[in-house]
C-alpha cells in the first residue's frame, strides 16, 4: 500500500496510457481513436514532468550567482528540480499537436468522402467498392 | 574548407531550409518547386558522400550542433554504419525525386508544392535520425519523418485516407513507445546522449527498469519498421499511396527504422547486454522467420503489384531483423549490406510499378501483359532487379543473402537458413511469374479476331533513368560487395562476434 502511495504519479500515468491505448485500439468512431491518441501522448508527457518534480525544490537558477561571491556560495544539486524532462516535453507537445492536426485532417478527408466516421460503416462502403 | 567541416549538419540543414524555398516559391510558380527539390537533393547527396569519404579517411565524426559539448549539448555521430546508411538515404531520394517530376504531374496535378515540400521534409527525418547521436533528438526526427510521411500517404486515392489514418494510430504508438523506452533510461542514468549511454549503463544492466527501457524502445521500432506481427499498417499503407510517395517510403522508412534498431542495441546497449544478458535470440530469430514465411506466403496471393512488392518488404524486414539476432559476426554484416541492397531494390520495384501505373493507369498484374514487347528498356532493368531479389549471382541480392546464410549456419539456426531459402524460392516464382505475364500479348479481340497492335511506347526518359542507375547499381555493388564489406561495415560489427 505504502508503495502505491508513494509512487502514485507512475500509477496515474500508466491508467492514462492505458485508457488511451483502449480508445485508440477499440473504439470505433476515428475521432474517438484520435482523442485516445491524444491521452495516451498525453500520459507519457505526465510521465517525464512528474519525473522532474521535486518537493520544496527551487528553479535552477543559482542565486547570487554573478561577482566575486558565487565562488563561495556551496550549490547542493538536492535543493533544485530538474528542468531537463520539462524542457524535453515541451517538444514532445509540440509533436503532439503536429500528430493530432495531421490526423484530424485525414478524419476530415475520410468524412468528406464516406459521410461518416464510424469505422465499421467506412469498411462496409470499401468492401462494396471492390 | 567550411562546406567539408560542416558536411555532417549540411546533410539535414540544406533540405530543411529547400523545404521552405519550395513553399514560398510554389505559391508563386509551381514550376520553381521541381528544380529546388532536385538542386537541394544533389547537394545532399553530394554532403553524404563528403561525410563517409570523411570517415573512411579519418574514422568516426563527431559533430557538436551550436558547439556545446555532449553530452549537454546534441552531438551528430557519423561512423563507417550510419555513414553508409547516409549515403544510401541521399541515393534513394534524389533518384526518386527525379522519378516523381512527370508521376506526380499526372497523379497529383494541384497538389504539387505540398508534395515537394512534404518530401524533402521526409528525407530531413530520414537523414537526422540517422545522423544524430542523441536519443532523445531521434524521437522528435523520427516524427518529423512520420507525420511527413501520414501525410504524403494520405495525398493517394481514396483509400489511402484510410489506410493512412491507421498508420498514424500505429505510427504513434511506435514513437511513444520509443520515447517512453527513452524515459526510462534517462531516470536511471540522467543522460541522453548515445556514447554516454553506453559508458553508463553497463553497471544497470542487472535492473528491470533498464530491461523494460530495452523491451519499450524495441516494440516502438518494430511498429516503425513494420516487422511481423507488427506489419498491418504498411501493406495497405505503401499499395495506395501516390506511385512517387511510394518511391521514397517503401525503399526507406522501414529500412533507416531497422538502422535505428542496429544503432541501439550495439552503440546504447551493447552486444554483451544484447546478446548475452538478455536470452532473446531465439524468440525473435522465430519471430523472423515467421515474418519472412508469412510475407512470402502473403505476396503470393496477391494480385495486385503493389501490395505483392509490399508483403515483399514484410519478408525483408524479416531478414533484416533476423540477420542481426544472429548474433555472429556474418549475419550483422548481412543485415547492414541487406538494409543498402534492399533500400535499392525495392525502389527499383516501385519505380516499376510507378511506371506501370503511369503508363496503363492501372497497378494489377493483369495490367502488365504485352509489356516485354511495349517497353523492352524498363523490362531489361526490372529483370535484372528481379533476378537480385531471387538472389542470383552476381547481384548484389545474392551477397547480402550469402551472408545471412553463413550467420545462420554460424549461429546454428537452421530454421533461418531454411527461411531464406523458401522465400527465395517464392520469390523466383513471384518474379518468374510476372516476367512470364509480360512477355504474354493481351487477350485476343473476339469480334475482329486478331490482338489488337503493340508497338514500342517506352516509359519517359526521368522515369527510366533511375530504373536504370540502381539496376546497374545492383550489378556493381554485388560485385564489389566483398570491398564494402571488409572496408565499411565490418567496423559496425562489434569485435566479440568476428
């Protein structure tokens, strides 16, 4: 029990990856896929900030950190988070929104060409096409 | 002497910024877009080979982006592998781009500065992934080649909206895999850079967290390289895509997908974590082998070119994958000279069916008939591309698999050689078979009771000519293969397995 509390933001994490990867693998209308999509990317980014948190840390900026006192002043990497993962997930995000743009776009063509998003109805109109 | 310093960031900034050349100026004159994409795809291809004649003369490159120093900052690694692999990459994507010019006119009239754009942006991806030497820097490249390539895909007919939309679910999950693989080595050692990765980790190698790490970034680039069971995005995918977007994807993207698995499993892990902590070869030899029966077995009932030549790549993959589990020294080397040969020869197969489509407007086999008589040329370079692909020296498709069979026998996995074998026995038929509807005339005419007249209506020159190279390509590399081998790809090989 004590394990589950203490680690709780890697379980919350692995809930959101898998409710994503259940909407993207079993649902049937695309956009429903393509916000399960969006939770699952979403999951992973949680995952990597939640890794660069820290209690009663501090930005990463040396205070007084310029002139002749900085050689002085003891700097205990303990009392600051880490920016790395932050940083990283900013691109991530960024390729997120890129994923989900270039697939509400492809929805947007499917449902100008089927008038409908439901999965099994496009297949159905595909397989009379043949 | 600044273009020779450079040579290793020119590869991936020169079309990066044509990408943008060709926007602007497409919206002007569509006829600028062509000529900008051709220029830049020269240079690049003139950067690549700059880069691995570097590093045949003087060793491994390391190139610091902004001059900040790895690991801190992101380092470009350019050794005798991805040197290759490179050079390969600006190969394929220059002839294919001067195939695309009239192909693309005729399929894609009013989307022609998207298509250039989108293209060389792919080629971007391809090239930084290969280039770069930092994990993490992979992730976003390798989604600058996907979301380029969903969206070139879904440029095709209709049904390649379709098949395009699953890519992209699959696609993603393949990338956040990796990133997630990614994650988990960066908690446990704090570093993202591939050489300090590798100097780090030998002292986790006994924990899960580095076991899942491992597990999580291999699932993410077999769903990337297609590799069986793993493959039902890339048929559908590759068959209904535009023939020019066909050209660049199917010869690359699953092949610079299987580099990526090579570069991390011996240059993050090592081959001692790979091959020796982890008891994983023989599953996936198995799973190999049943990616290149299940592929063989596939294209034969196919009768739809394309789709044949893309459960073709399903089997390739297969060898790929398998050469490398070997774990011997001969089937490492197979699977790096395969990945070279096999990027040549399916865009030779693609080109064909390129000019197939061009041509009769159609991509099935029943399409091709009468064709020895109408287009002797294209027949002439398909044939020898063909005869590669069954492996038939001296094509460079017989050395690559040459190799692949001494490593089988080497690492006693006969199951593998056996593998290799009955898939080059299907592919002889599959071949054989297609050769044999070519030189066959089309149908009689049962009302006038004689077939209708065939004359010489060869494909345009821009199509034929990188038919042509690549398959004359096959002949020199099979033949000069040896020299490839013990100059470029045998300092790939890690040194336990010779």
């Amino acid at each position: 029990m004590e394990y589950l509390v203490s680690h709780y933001n890697y379980w919350v994490y692995i809930l959101l990856m898998m409710v994503g990867l259940y909407a993207m693998l079993a649902k049937n209308n695309l956009i429903k896929k393509v916000i399960g999509m969006s939770i699952f990317q979403t999951a992973i980014i949680v995952f990597y900030v939640s890794t660069g948190a820290k209690r009663e840390a501090s930005i990463p900026i040396i205070a007084h950190g310029h002139g002749h006192d900085a050689a002085h002043t003891v700097i205990e990497a303990a009392h600051y988070a880490n920016p790395l993962p932050h940083v990283l997930m900013l691109t991530a995000i960024v390729v997120s929104v890129g994923t989900l743009g270039v697939a509400l776009a492809i929805c947007l063509g499917i449902y100008r060409r089927y008038k409908t998003l439901e999965e099994d109805e496009i297949q159905e109109q595909l397989h009379d096409s043949l | 002497m600044i273009l020779y310093e450079q040579s290793p960031a020119l590869l991936v900034v020169i079309p990066l910024l044509s990408a943008f050349a060709i926007n602007i100026f497409g919206l002007y004159n569509r006829r600028l877009c062509f000529p900008i994409a051709f220029l830049a795809l020269a240079a690049t291809l003139g950067a690549a080979t700059m880069t691995l004649a570097r590093v045949l003369q003087a060793g491994p490159i390391s190139y610091r982006l902004g001059g900040w120093p790895p690991p801190f900052g992101i380092e470009y690694v350019i050794d005798h592998l991805n040197g290759l692999v490179l050079v390969t990459i600006a190969f394929v994507s220059f002839l294919a781009v001067i195939f695309a010019k009239l192909s693309v006119e005729k399929e894609l009239p009013d989307k022609i500065p998207q298509f250039y754009t989108l293209f060389v942006l792919l080629v971007t991806g391809l090239l930084g992934m290969t280039a770069t030497g930092d994990a993490f820097n992979l992730y976003v490249l390798l989604e600058i080649a996907a979301l380029t390539g969903y969206a070139l895909i879904a440029l095709g007919d209709n049904r390649a909206l379709v098949a395009s939309f699953n890519y992209v679910i699959l696609g993603t999950i393949g990338a956040s895999f990796y990133l997630l693989g990614v994650g988990h080595l960066y908690i446990m050692t704090g570093s993202l850079n591939m050489g300090d990765l590798l100097t780090i980790l030998p002292g986790l190698y006994a924990t899960r967290a580095i076991f899942v790490a491992f597990l999580l970034v291999l699932c993410g680039v077999w769903l990337k390289m297609a590799f069986f069971p793993l493959h039902t995005w890339l048929p559908n995918a590759y068959t209904y895509a535009p023939s020019a977007v066909g050209c660049l994807v199917a010869p690359l993207v699953t092949k610079v997908s299987v580099y990526i698995m090579i570069r991390v499993m011996l240059s993050v892990f090592s081959s001692h974590y790979v091959f020796e902590v982890l008891a994983l070869t023989g599953p996936i030899v198995w799973l190999a082998v049943a990616a290149i029966i299940f592929g063989s077995i596939q294209a034969l009932a196919q009768d739809n070119l394309k789709k044949m030549l893309t459960y073709l790549i399903v089997a390739e993959v297969g060898y790929m994958v398998g050469g490398v589990w070997l774990a011997t020294g001969y089937g490492i080397s197979g699977a790096i000279l395969h990945i070279v040969n096999d990027a040549l020869m399916t865009f030779c197969l693609f080109v064909f069916a390129g000019i197939v489509t061009y041509k009769t407007g159609g991509h099935m086999l029943s399409d091709l008939q009468g064709l020895y008589r109408k287009m002797p040329v294209t027949m002439t370079g398909f044939t020898v591309v063909a005869l590669s692909m069954i492996g038939v020296p001296p094509t460079a498709g017989f050395f690559s698999k040459w190799y692949l069979i001494l490593g089988a026998i080497e690492a006693g996995s006969y199951h593998f050689m056996v593998a290799l074998l009955v898939s080059s026995l299907v592919n002889a038929i599959l071949f054989f078979r297609i050769i044999e509807i070519t030189f066959f005339e089309p149908k009689m005419d049962h009302h006038t009771g004689h077939a209708p007249e065939i004359t010489i209506n060869e494909a345009p020159f821009s199509m034929l000519m990188p038919l042509l190279v690549v398959a004359l390509g096959l002949i020199i590399i099979g033949i000069y293969s040896g020299t490839i081998v013990t100059n470029i790809i045998q300092h790939s090989v890690p040194g336990g397995l010779l």
